[in-house]
C-alpha cells in the first residue's frame, strides 16, 4: 500500500498539529511492510529536508517535498502522486477536498482526515461538507473533537469517527535519565522556596484563548503568598508587546520571564527545572504540551474546557479550572506549590500517552 501524507507543516514550526505531523510521518513509515511506501507533502515547510527528518523516517518515505506556501504547486503534487496511491491522509481539513478531487480521478483512492481541535470546531463549507462525506475515517485526536464534529454536522456517521490520542514524541518522553528522574522527585516532594511556573504557545494575539493574559494577571496573588515564584513563558508571536503590557500595568513584570522559541534540548531544560506547568487555554483539542511536562513529572494545570481536561487526570496529576476565572487560577497554582503532586504517578500517568501505543494504534486502524 502507498500512503501519501498531506500535512499543513512538519517542521517548519513547533506547534502542536506540526509536532503530531513529525508521529504520523514517523508511524507511517514504520509500519509499512514491504514494497509499501510513504510520500510526505507539506504546504508551508521548506523545500530543504530538515537535519531531524531521519529521526521521524525510514528507507520506507519514498519522497518528503515542502512547498514553501505554494500552495498550486502542493495541490498538483498532491493530485499528481494520490493517482498512484491507495490512501492519501490529510493533517487539515482545509486540505480534505484534494483528496475528494483525487478520490473522483482514481475512485478506488481512499482518504482519512485528522481532525485536531478548533479547526473543526465549527460550522463547515458546502465544499468541507461534500469532502468530509468521502472520507472513510476521521481520526480525532480527543473525545471532546469527536463530538464537536458530530454536533456541527449530524450527517457525518459516529462509527467513521476514531479518537487517535495525540502522544509523547519519542525524542521528547524518554529523555530524563535516572538520576533526573530522583532529582525531580525530591525538587516535588516538599513545597518549593522558589517556585517555577512554565507555560509554553504561540503568544498570538489571534490565539489569546490559550490563557497566558490570565496566567499574568493571576501571578499578583500568587507572588503574595510565595514571593521568590517566577512565571516562565516560551513562544513567539505578535501577542508579546500586548502580555509585557499587562505584567509591567500589574507591577509583577520582576515576576514574568518571555524565554521566546527555543530548542527541543532548551525546551527539554525547561521542563526538568519547572515546578509546575499552566496553559489554562479554553480551545486546546488535545494539548501535548500538557503531556510533555508530565513526562517530566510535573504536575499541570489546564482549563475546564476542550480536549485538556482528557489529558490532565485532575487531582492526582493537576487541576482543571474554569476559564477566565483569575483567582481560581491564581488558588490552583497555589494549592499545587503548597502539596505537589507524586511525580512517579504523573510520569505513569503520561506513559499511557506512548508513542508506541500511538503507533499500535494507528496500524489497527490502517488496514
């Protein structure tokens, strides 16, 4: 079977849909069996082949191709080899009618959609309506997406929508070493002097959902009760002049650190050296930053709202919070620092989340 995989981006940035991208590239290519193929296309990556991409393939990806936002020359390709394929998978929705297209030049062509979080949270086109019929699965990475798309189009068949979890990349969830691993658990054991908030997104004033204004303006109240607390944040993004704004008007902006984009090895640190982990975000489909940190033992804290609360499994590993809610915010972030959660539970916890259980998964549902 020859599979091509259409993906928005792959490596061209670190969010959560290009991290998910890098495991379906990387499951695809090793569950393929012999004189089976893969060929990745992805819309906004470069032309260049990235330095990682033999860590997410194999001898079985006969061709990667980024287009640079071309997005005539990607649909061409994409038409061009779905003609000689058996299933094409589309990492967007907004990708989903050239595989409908590709499906009426070859009718034998199957296709499948991932269907990640608020990209499908919606009302649908006539043409993403017409598209979405055709497709034979639908893949959803929580629960919560699952039933936003059932509730938003009623035509749509329950039994062709799977929940795939996202997963710990492997480069990312068997990081820490043993002696890491001890020195997390006694930083956890006991509340800390000097505690460390992390939170990691796009600082996207399109994207203000993900919560971080409010982690801002909670951190007044928690520097009362712990004054030495600091509140990492890593990202970039139009949205970093508008939330240094709000730490310098709140007098805490001592308190509130803007780390910007960081490595994998950097954001690796970050996690290890962190107490705690927020992203009270209202719109998460699934979260892998959640997973992430958890992976390293700590414990999170999400909104009640989307996919997260599927992640986090509130209280033995975080708490949940009502969105927008400043002080119950402010109170979570407290109640953690003041009884930290068991670190070996959290990181048994997060395992559920594999890699391979994503991989054995994906294969049960690719015949």
């Amino acid at each position: 079977m020859n599979i091509v995989l259409l993906a928005p981006a792959i490596f061209a940035q670190e969010g959560g849909i290009e991290r998910l991208m890098r495991l379906y590239l990387k499951s695809l290519c090793e569950s393929c069996r012999d004189n089976e193929h893969v060929y990745s296309l992805a819309l906004n990556d470069s032309p260049s082949p990235p330095d990682s991409l033999s860590a997410y393939s194999n001898n079985r990806l006969a061709s990667y191709n980024g287009f640079n936002h071309d997005k005539l020359r990607f649909t061409v390709q994409a038409l061009r080899l779905a003609r000689h394929a058996d299933l094409v998978i589309c990492g967007h929705i907004h990708q989903l009618v050239i595989a409908r297209l590709a499906q009426i030049i070859s009718p034998k062509l199957r296709y499948y959609l991932i269907a990640h979080g608020i990209d499908v949270w919606r009302k649908y086109t006539t043409i993403e309506r017409w598209s979405l019929r055709g497709a034979d699965k639908i893949f959803c990475v929580s629960q919560y997406t699952r039933k936003q798309m059932l509730r938003f189009y009623s035509a749509l068949k329950p039994a062709r929508l799977e929940v795939v979890s996202n997963a710990l990349d492997p480069r990312l969830g068997s990081v820490l070493s043993t002696e890491s691993s001890r020195r997390s658990a006694r930083i956890t054991q006991s509340p800390p002097s000097n505690p460390i908030i992390l939170s990691v997104g796009r600082l996207k004033l399109d994207d203000l959902y993900k919560g971080f204004d409010k982690l801002i303006e909670a951190m007044p109240q928690v520097s009362r009760e712990y004054p030495d607390a600091q509140l990492r944040i890593v990202g970039t993004g139009d949205a970093l002049p508008y939330l240094q704004a709000i730490a310098r008007s709140l007098g805490v902006d001592r308190f509130v650190s803007f780390v910007g984009r960081l490595t994998d090895e950097e954001l690796m640190r970050e996690y290890e050296a962190c107490t705690l982990f927020a992203l009270p975000s209202r719109k998460e489909g699934f979260g892998l930053v959640y997973l992430e940190a958890m992976a390293y033992g700590k414990p999170c804290i999400c909104a009640n709202a989307g996919g997260a609360p599927e992640v986090v499994a509130v209280p033995d590993t975080g708490l949940a919070v009502e969105y927008g809610n400043i002080s119950e915010l402010a109170e979570a972030i407290i109640e953690i620092l003041r009884h930290p959660r068991d670190p070996e539970i959290i990181r048994k916890h997060a395992q559920q989340f594999s890699y391979e259980r994503f991989r054995d998964r994906l294969a049960e549902l690719i015949p």
